[in-house]
C-alpha cells in the first residue's frame, strides 16, 4: 500500500479501493450528491487498480441518486511525458 506524497488530503489507495464504501457512506448520510473520479494517474502512481477495478468496487456501494462514477480525462501525454495510447472501447468513438 502506498501513501499519497506529503501536503495531499493523506489518502490511502490500496488496489482494492477500500475508500469508496465510506465516502459514498459520507455522500448518503449528508443527503448529498457527489462524483467520484478516477483518474489514470491514481490507477499508476498509486496503485488504485485500473479503470476496471474502480468500478467493481463503486458497483458494491453505488447510489445513484447520491454518487455517480466519473472517468477523469486521459491525456494524451501523461505527467511523466510518457505518450498515452488506449484503445477506443466505445463503438461512437471510432
């Protein structure tokens, strides 16, 4: 498990993504509405999984009238200058 660097909200993202269940807990309890993203950087520098894994984990807690799952932009040159490459998954984004 590794932590976010210092001067970030201290998060832990272990490959299970234990965080969801509380903050869609948070996000209920308050009456509230909330996305939850996640993003590429999170899947490589700290260890979230992937896009995949994220939303196995949302799916277990989801409320859709409270939290919504987000996917964060991908860029096309990540924060390391390593160029990003996906594949198209989506019929309508070929």
């Amino acid at each position: 498990m590794r932590r976010k660097p210092a001067g970030t909200a201290g998060l832990q993202y272990p490959r299970t993504c234990p965080c969801l269940e509380p903050v869609v807990r948070a996000v209920v309890d308050q009456n509230s509405f909330a996305l939850i993203e996640t993003a590429r950087l999170e899947w490589h520098k700290f260890e979230a999984g992937g896009p995949e894994e994220v939303a196995s984990e949302f799916f277990r807690w989801q409320d859709p009238q409270h939290v919504r799952l987000h996917l964060d932009h991908v860029p096309v040159v990540d924060e390391d200058g390593q160029r990003i490459d996906l594949p198209r998954r989506h019929p309508a984004g070929n």
